[in-house]
C-alpha cells in the first residue's frame, strides 16, 4: 500500500491519519475476528463457558473456534472462576507466557473479586490484584449470553486501539513480566515487597 | 449384636475390646483414642463395618472431637446387616488441645487416607503412622489451621451473618480497606519475604518408588521420573494436579494435589445462617447443584425436625433425577473428550443438558445455581406447563437422545479397546476405598443409597440398582449409560404421580430457622455418589460445625491404586471415569 | 464386524449434521427471511438437534424466574420507592453484598425509606434470597444480563440510582408474578377496608401482616 488514498478537502498533515485510521480498522477487525482464548477453567463459570463454546450459543461465531490449552498460542484469557491463593501464582505464569496482545476477561463474581466467597482464607480478592484485566462480567455465573456480551466489550475495547500507539510494536515498551506471587505463610505478591517490610518494621517496633 | 452386649455391661464392645467404649451418646459411641485401632479392627473383621464413609473433626471448646462413620456395604442386602443399616458413628475426643494426636485408621480403612489429611490441614490433628500426612487442600508452609474457632481470616467481620454493618446505618467498608495489608493477607509478626523459602514437598509414597534410580525393563532401558500434570491442563476437568511417577510410559506412582479450586465452603458455611447455605451448596458440585441443595436440605430438616408436604417430595425428587442426567451426560461426554474424541461426544451432552436447563431455569430461576429447596419444600411451585415440557422431554426426547449415544458411544470398538480392563478395582478394594456412587457399583457392588437406606420418597419408585461386575474404566461408562435409563423411568413415574397440593409446610416464609443443638447427618445418593452434610447445631442461628462429605474427593483416594501399572495416557482416562468436580473435591 | 461401531457413530453425526439444517429451515423460515426474533425452545421433542442462538442479533427467551441482578421497584406514577429500609435483604443476603442507609428526617428521626441503597454486583451470588423475602416486593431479579464494564470500581457496585426501575419494568418482565402480587395487593388493601369499617379500633391497633420482624 505505497499509495496515499487522497481525500480533497483535507488538510495535508490529516491524510495520512485517514490512511492509519483504515490501516487500524482492517488491523483490529482482523484481530477481533480470529481470537484464540485460552482453555482455562477454574470453577462453575467454566461450565457455563463450555456452555458458551457448545451448540447452542456458539463462540466459534465470533471467530474463536479454537480453545487453545497453551497459553503461548492464546490471546484472550478467559478468567472463570473462583482465583485461590493457591492457583493464583500459576495462573500468572500462565498470563506471562502468552503472546502480546493479550487481553483478559474476568467471568464472574468471584473472578472479579473474590465473589460470594470473598470473605474465605485462600480466596484471592479479583485477578486484578494480579493481572490487568480488561473486562469483567459480573454474575454467578454469568449466563453464556453474558459473557458473550463481555467478549463484545473486549472487541469493542480492541476496534479502539491504534497501530500507531499499541505497546507491543514499541520498543521503549517492553511488557515486563508480571511477578509471580509467592506461597509464604500467606500469599505473597513481591510487587509489594518494599511496603510490606515497610510495615513489618513498624509493626515490629510497636510491639519491641 | 451390640445391644445385648450394651444389656450385659453397660457399653458396648466391652468384652471385645475392654475400655474402648468410654461413653455412649445419642449421635454416636465415644471411644478411647488408644483403643481406636483395636476397636476398628473389630468392626471392620467381626461386624461387618467394612465402609469408613466419612471422616472429620469437630473443634469444641474443651477438646477436639473425630468423627467416623461406618456403614456396612459388603453385605448390605443380606437380610443381617439391612436391618441395621443406619451408620455406626465413632467419635474420638481429643483433650490435649495443644497436640491433638490419634492412630490413623489408614491401616484398616485404606478410603481415610485423603479425609485424614483434609482433617490434619483443616484442624491440625495429627494421625500417627499416617503414610503421608501433610497439607492437602492449602499450602506447605500456610499458617494456621483454617477451621479452628480461634482462626480468623483477614477479612473477619463478625463470628456470625447478618453482620451489622450492613444496616440500617450502611456504615460497610470495602472489605480491602479494613485490613492493614489491603488485601485479603495476613502474615505473621516478624516474616521476611526475602528469607521465606518455600517448603519442599516431599512426594514421600511415590518418590520411594523413585528410589531405585534407573529401572529396566526387559527390552528398553527406561528411566524413572516424576511428571506434573496440571493444574492447567485440558484433561484435568479443572484445576486438578497429578504428579505421576513414570518408569517409561508405565505409571508407577501417582499423587493427586488438590485444593486449587478450595474455597473455604466449610468456614463461610459455619458463619452463614442456615439458610444463607442453601446456594452456598450449588456451587459444590456446579453440575449437580439441584442434587446437593437437597442432601443439605434434608439434613437441616432432620435436625429442625421439619415435615416435607408430598408435592415438594415428588419435585425434588424430580429434580434430584434430571441433575442425575445431566452429570452423567457430562461425565459420559468429557471420559470421551479424554480419550480424544474431540469435543463432538461432549458437544451431544452440553446440547441435552440445555434442554434440563431450561427447565430448571422455568422452575427455580437459574440455570446452573438454582437455589430450589429450602427446608421443608421449595421454592416456588413448577410453572404453568413445565410438567408438560417435562413429560415431553423424558418421554420423547431423552429416550432417543439415549438411543443415538448408544449408537456413537457404546458400541465404538476403540472405546472399548481402550476401556477395557483398564483402572481395574475389585469389589473390596472399592469397599476398602470408601468408593461411591457408579464407582463403588461398577465395582459389582450393589450399594444405592436411594436403595440401602431410601430418603425422601425414593422408596416409593421402581428401579433398579445398575451394576457391572468388571470394575474397570468401561463398566463405569456402562454404569452412567444404564443410570439415566434409570432415571428416565423414576421421572417417568414421579411426573406421573405428581399429586397437587402445598410445596412449602403452612406458616409464613421464614428466613430464620431455629435449629435445636445437635447433629445430623443428611446424605443423597448424588450423580457422584453419597454426598453427605454434617451439621453440628448448638441452637444458633449458624451451624457450629458444617463438613461436605465430597463422594469425589474421596473417589479419588483410588486413584493412585487404579492407575499403577497402566500407560500415563490411560491415567487421564482412569481421572476422567472418576468424574471428578473440583467445586466438591476441594469445597 | 470390527468397524461397525464407529460407522455407526460417524452416521449420528451425519444425521445430526443434515437434520439441524432442516430443523432450522422448517421450525423458523423467518430466520432466513431476515427476521430475527427471541427463540423459545420450550417444546423438546419438537426439533431434533438444538438451535444456535445468534447473539446478540437474536436472544433465547429467558424464563420468567430468571433472575441475575436485583434491582429496586419505584412505583411509576409517584415515582416514590417501594422500598421501606427494613433490611431485611441486608440481613439474608449470603454473601453480604447488600448495605443500606436509612434516611432520616431533619430531627434524626428514622424513615421507613433507604438513603442510600448498594448492592456490589461483583459479590452478588444472584441467589434471590433478597427478593423472596422482601415483605413489600420492593427488590426483584433483574433480567438484564448485559451488566458487563470496563472498570469493576465504581462501576460494578450498583447505588440507588442504578438499581431503581419502575413498576411498569417489572410488570413487563415478570407478568405472572406482577399480577398474582397485585391481587395479593388489591384483597389485602380490600380486607383492610372491610375491617377498618367493621372494628375500626382493633384493627388500627394489630399491626399489619406485612410489618418486617425485628
């Protein structure tokens, strides 16, 4: 595409933005229409999802025929069910090891903060302590129709971005690993490391 | 048998096993934690208790209390042991609260392996000559013992629901803000993240059959090691992990790991009023929830001591019998899934299993979380026309979807090549495992709590127990198969005898239950197996002391023993027939 | 014969295959007429396979119970709210996730409606508890499930506002409840006449049926 499209009327500087607003629009219709999630079920929001994928609501409609098991070939990480403590350092992992871009949909209550058992001791209060998430769909659990709503809003959030602004073109925006939390006597998140001796010092003079 | 030794000196067992028997109470005999072992021996051997159903504990605020069931499967039908079918119930006192210890009863009943652990995690009692007790549901290294009355969460509010905060004043905080790390953490006083290294498992059973280094076997030379599957892993019906011990392809260890999907059900329950626990129950086994919203039902009920008018008996069980189907649909579907018939297999399930949702959906609201029964009936009555779709569904829909899934499934000879004989488990090994449900009658046992000790108005249907003698991964499929024809015919007979009349006892809607102090135990044979609740009242709103009994966490107490000797794919086949469901195995 | 099973299962999945298409064709033409409408497939027996539900062109028709969210009745020609503050949501919710402020008038006296009304969706079991125990069926099951957002703060916690809906809304969506509670309603409101009108002073005094209990 070594030709302009010319536009009369335009201010020369805005010709070439119509010319990136198509590219963008061919790029993120493309993108929206051949995402492969990734096969990740936690907890009764991956029944519905399974529900989702079956005969009668039909993901492969929008173009996500294929439920990839690794996360190095997905690029949309369905989130569906209840995080524990105990899951949350692999499943971070898991969000590290898929491809840029990716993108994230929280299903449900409990993915989107812990949920009706949010009050437990190894429940983890929303992935988004962890991961960045894109979209949430509440409910429990959401209705297949629900989430496919929730994967509109991710297409939707997708037809927004820009060739032109997008990270993981950009080589001052290497996405850095997310750090895995770590298993202590309670989970650990060692993005929180210098706050958390912080506190443990003060709480060791009050009580010293 | 044990009342005339009760008339002869006082407690029973006493001539048997001197001085195991300090006390007898209502819910069960209370015996001496040093005569434990002797006393099992007897049961198992001489009475005939060769079923250890359910194993957990009970932290009063004197001592800690072990709670065994026994039940007598072997033998059952024989005209002896019907008669006294009610459970035997054990009951170990612990007074030493600082170390609470016991023998383990591994020995004798191999099926207490995992609920011992889950007991160790959960409360911190510790089982002496347990082959490998440690930590199952949560972490090595987690502090604290979760279902101890002294441990609280970091997100504790108030020992009991409602909490005040909520009204009238509204003075609620999001629940990050109230604790000091803004997070759902604690840790102890004086930890160094930095310093922290976590404790390394010791896979101790299946690394000492790693011990031996290289094995040979007689054309290649082969070598041992440990593979890791899951918790991610398509064929693990969820976050499930097994570390498996291979010596070539041969399975020769295998350990599960659960508690990836642990939501603390049991601690949430405690504080929970007893009805707040009602749609806490449909998320244990989310495929089966209408199945576990009525064991719990039924044994508040026994508790409350409340009456279920008979309209509300027949919907539930009308209920009971379409979860039935559709987690044998799913069970049936996903085993192929495994065996890699794509997803066609499981695409055929999901379809019908729409269909039941619908109806769940027309009658209680929801599709997956249905929330129906509440004590003393359900509720709301069946819609207009429901009993009519129903009746079209069970009398023309299910019989031909039947038909075709014979014609897919049952006859497909690589299924069977590949089933056959595989996951082999006699009928006393799955007794001595506490297996359950199509497991424990695939095995060539004929023990359907629906027939052993009907509840509800089971005992009014006809039906038959389904079972197979072969006791392998095939017999499982065939047990599920044949199942749903059963349970076509219990609705056929249940719609049509559908009576009218009230589905709620008289009085207003009652959001509060008075429970008197006690226990009971309420179990349904589910599509699982026995699922059973355990409920400790001490006549506050919230039970004292709630525990699942999880028929597939136990099943998979098995799994290792089925598995050994068989290729490492088969191992996923063998998981696959156990039909498990994270939400129930880790609760 | 070896193979037999497999060539038999392989023509299910052939049959299955042509029948959809022709279940489709007959059972709804207006599909491929361009109309497109809510699918009911209440009557099993009737189609072989199951139809695919074009979402979101097309929605499968929700039962009436169906419930997700609650929402908060006002009455739509006074636009004033059913909702009394009694709490009693509050108090059976499973999960917790609903809080209310009462309000209260210039004096600090309490009056019988919410000042604030939340209910954290992102907590929210959708179990129906609030709803079924709501002495004055002034928190119902929303049907609308296409609640998803970008942002879980503030926007998944539903205040006052965003829970309100009128009673024409609730009438809409929920027919038969709407008007068995209405008759409920209309003999309540008649009884209470009948009674007023025969013993005017012990009637005033028992308190009504539908006073929460404390």
């Amino acid at each position: 595409m070594s030709e302009k499209p010319e536009i009369p009327g335009l201010p020369d500087d805005l010709q070439r933005n119509v010319f990136l607003t198509t590219l963008d629009a061919i790029y993120n219709w493309g993108r929206v229409k051949s995402m492969w999630p990734m096969a990740f079920g936690l907890a009764c929001c991956a029944i519905e999802f399974m529900a989702m994928m079956a005969s009668r609501f039909d993901l492969s409609r929008f173009g996500m025929e294929i439920i990839r098991a690794s996360p190095r070939q997905a690029d949309l990480m369905f989130v569906s069910g209840t995080v524990t403590k105990k899951m949350v350092p692999n499943i971070v992992r898991l969000y590290n090891q898929m491809a840029e871009p990716k993108y994230v949909l929280a299903v449900g209550a409990c993915a989107t903060s812990g949920g009706p058992f949010k009050e437990g001791y190894n429940v983890v209060s929303g992935i988004d302590k962890f991961i960045p998430v894109d979209v949430y769909v509440p409910g429990c659990p959401p209705t297949p129709e629900a989430i496919l709503y929730g994967v509109m809003r991710i297409h939707d959030a997708v037809m927004k971005q820009s060739v032109k602004s997008v990270p993981w073109y950009r080589r001052d925006q290497r996405n850095e690993a997310v750090p895995v939390p770590v298993l202590g006597p309670d989970l650990y998140n060692p993005k929180d490391r210098e706050a958390l001796k912080r506190m443990l010092r003060e709480a060791g003079a009050d009580l010293g | 048998m044990t009342d005339t030794m009760m008339q002869m000196t006082g407690l029973p067992f006493s001539d048997v096993v001197p001085g195991a028997v300090t006390e007898v109470t209502k819910n069960g005999i209370v015996v001496a934690a040093d005569k434990l072992l002797p006393l099992a021996m007897h049961l198992r051997d001489r009475e005939g208790y060769d079923y250890l159903s359910m194993v957990t504990s009970v932290d009063w605020p004197q001592y800690f209390e072990v709670v065994y069931y026994l039940y007598r499967v072997g033998a059952w039908h024989s005209a002896a042991a019907a008669a006294s079918q009610e459970p035997l119930v054990l009951k170990v006192r612990l007074p030493d609260k600082a170390r609470p210890e016991l023998p383990s009863v591994c020995s004798i009943w191999p099926g207490a392996d995992l609920q011992e652990r889950e007991v160790y995690d959960m409360m911190g009692i510790r089982f002496t000559d347990h082959p490998n007790l440690r930590r199952i549901l949560l972490w090595e290294g987690f502090q604290g013992w979760p279902l101890r009355k002294d441990f609280k969460e970091p997100y504790y509010e108030e020992d009991a629901k409602p909490f005040k905060s909520r009204h009238p004043d509204g003075k609620h905080a999001w629940a990050e803000d109230r604790v000091p790390w803004k997070d759902n953490v604690t840790y102890p006083v004086g930890w160094d993240p930095d310093l922290w290294t976590q404790p390394e498992v010791q896979y101790r059973k299946i690394m000492q059959v790693d011990g031996g280094g290289n094995g040979h076997s007689s054309e290649f030379k082969t070598e041992r090691v440990l593979v890791n599957m899951g918790p991610q892993h398509p064929s693990t019906h969820g976050v499930f992990r097994m570390v498996i011990a291979v010596d070539g392809e041969n399975v020769v260890g295998l350990e599960p790991e659960i508690g990836y999907l642990h939501r603390c059900h049991e601690k949430i329950g405690e504080r929970n009023t007893y009805i707040m626990n009602i749609p806490f129950t449909d998320r244990l086994d989310y495929i089966a929830s209408m199945s576990n919203n009525f064991g719990y039902v039924l044994a508040v009920e026994k508790l409350a001591g409340i009456q279920v008018p008979e309209r509300a008996e027949y919907i539930r069980v009308i209920m009971a019998e379409l979860t039935r189907i559709i987690s044998h649909f799913i069970a049936v579907g996903f085993l192929f899934n495994d065996l890699g018939a794509y997803f066609t297999p499981a695409l055929y399930g999901l379809r019908e299993r729409e269909l039941i949702l619908d109806l769940f959906e027309a009658a209680a609201g929801s599709r997956m979380m249905c929330n129906y029964m509440r004590f003393g009936g359900v509720f709301a009555d069946l819609p207009e026309g429901w009993v009519e779709r129903a009746k079209d569904l069970v009398w023309n829909r299910l019989p031909r979807v039947m038909e075709d899934f014979e014609k897919l499934l049952a006859g497909n000879e690589i299924f069977e090549t590949r089933c056959r004989g595989l996951g082999v488990l006699t009928a006393e090994e799955a007794i001595a495992y506490s297996m359950a449900g199509p497991m424990l009658r695939a095995s060539g046992v004929p023990y359907d709590l629906r027939k052993a000790r009907p509840y509800s108005i089971y005992d009014r249907f006809d039906f038959d127990i389904c079972t197979r003698p072969e006791g392998d991964v095939w017999a499982r499929f065939r047990v599920r198969m044949d199942e749903i024809y059963q349970s076509i015919r219990i609705l056929k007979q249940a719609l049509d005898g559908l009576p009218a009349g009230p589905i709620m006892p008289p009085g207003k809607k009652q959001y509060q239950l008075r429970v008197p102090a006690g226990e009971a135990y309420g179990a349904v044979e589910g599509p699982k197996g026995e699922l059973g609740f355990y409920i400790v009242s001490d006549g506050k709103p919230n039970p004292y002391r709630y525990h699942v009994r999880a028929p597939t966490f136990i099943n998979l107490t098995s799994l290792e023993k089925m598995c050994i000797g068989h290729k490492i794919a088969d191992s996923v086949v063998i998981l696959g027939a156990i039909d498990i469901v994270l939400g129930e195995v880790d609760r | 014969m070896f193979g037999t099973g497999i060539l038999k299962g392989l023509g299910v999945t052939l049959k299955e295959f042509i029948g959809t298409y022709i279940d489709d064709i007959r059972k709804i033409p207006s599909r491929y007429a361009g109309g497109r409408h809510e699918l009911d497939q209440s009557q099993a027996s009737a189609q072989t396979g199951l139809f695919t539900v074009q979402y979101p062109e097309e929605r499968h028709k929700v039962a009436e119970r169906f419930r997700y969210i609650p929402i908060l009745i006002y009455d739509a020609e006074t636009g004033e709210d059913r909702c009394t503050a009694c709490g009693i949501c509050a108090k059976v919710c499973p999960p917790q996730c609903i809080w209310i402020v009462r309000a209260k008038d210039e004096k600090g006296k309490p009056l019988t409606k919410p000042a604030e009304f939340y209910i954290d969706t992102t907590i929210c079991m959708n179990c129906g508890f609030c709803a079924e125990f709501c002495p004055f069926d002034a928190i119902k099951m929303d049907h609308d499930y296409e609640i998803a957002a970008y942002q879980r703060m503030p926007g998944l916690i539903f205040d006052l506002q965003r829970l309100r809906v009128p009673t024409t809304y609730y009438a809409r969506i929920r027919p038969t409840d709407w008007t068995a509670e209405e008759a409920a309603r209309e003999a309540e409101k008649a009884a209470k006449a009948a009674r007023a009108a025969g013993r005017p002073a012990p009637a005033a005094a028992a308190p009504a049926e539908d006073q929460p209990k404390r």
